[in-house]
C-alpha cells in the first residue's frame, strides 16, 4: 500500500486536483484520457480487488456510484457517461487501488 499511487494522491503526497471529494472517495481527471472526458472515482480505503472488499468497502461502492450520477453534470457528463472497472490481469489493471473510470463527454464507440 505504501508504493500505491492512489494512496499518496489521497494523502497529497502525489500533488492532484481533486475534482470532488468526500469522506468515501475522491475523483480526478485520467492522466491519459481514452475519451473527450476521462474521471477517475477513487475510493480513499485501498483494496485492489472487489474479491477483496470488506463490508464496509462493498457498503460504501454502493453510495460511491450513487454519488457519481449526482456530480455528473457538475463533471460535463449530463448527456451520460461509462463506467468501467479493471479487475486483474486480463483487464490489464495497471494500479492495484480499486477505481472506477468515468468516461464520456462525447458519443462513445459501441
Ligand atoms: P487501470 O488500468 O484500470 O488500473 O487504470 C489506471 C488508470 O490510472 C490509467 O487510465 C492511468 O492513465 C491512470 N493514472 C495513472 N497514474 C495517474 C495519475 N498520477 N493521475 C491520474 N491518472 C493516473
Ligand atoms: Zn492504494
């Protein structure tokens, strides 16, 4: 956990603007967007997998994504958005701290 990249955003010390932030998660902009407008939904505890969530973690995912259809419009997503959720190798997960992509912005590809 302490090598993880999410955790140091969470604690500043990975300088990051932090677009929207509460007490469960925060949400930054995608270092290399894949559409027009590319999030990131954090959530603050550090678990790599869902296999691996606790009850609280699975609990507070629930109103994670609550959240996130609330702030859409704030992000430019008010036409709709993707959600996309990397779980392991064969989804090429490339940051072991679970998160949640957000994309949209634009009309995306089927
Ligand atoms: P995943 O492949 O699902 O693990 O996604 C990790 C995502 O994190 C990739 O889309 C990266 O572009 C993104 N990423 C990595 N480092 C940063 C960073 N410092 N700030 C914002 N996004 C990042
Ligand atoms: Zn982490």
């Amino acid at each position: 956990m302490n090598d993880c990249i999410f955790c140091k955003i969470n604690q500043g010390i990975i300088p990051s603007e932090k677009l929207y932030e509460d007490d469960m998660f925060f949400v930054i902009r995608d270092i290399n967007p894949k559409a027009k407008l590319h999030y990131l939904a954090i959530p603050k505890n550090h678990y790599k997998l869902f296999s691996q969530m606790t009850e609280n973690d699975q609990a507070n995912l629930g109103k994670i994504i609550k959240k996130i259809s609330e702030i859409a419009p704030s992000l430019g997503l008010s036409n709709g958005y993707r959600l996309i959720v990397n779980q392991g190798e064969d989804a090429v997960q490339t940051v072991f701290h679970l998160h949640i992509h957000i994309l949209g912005g634009e009309r995306l590809p089927v």
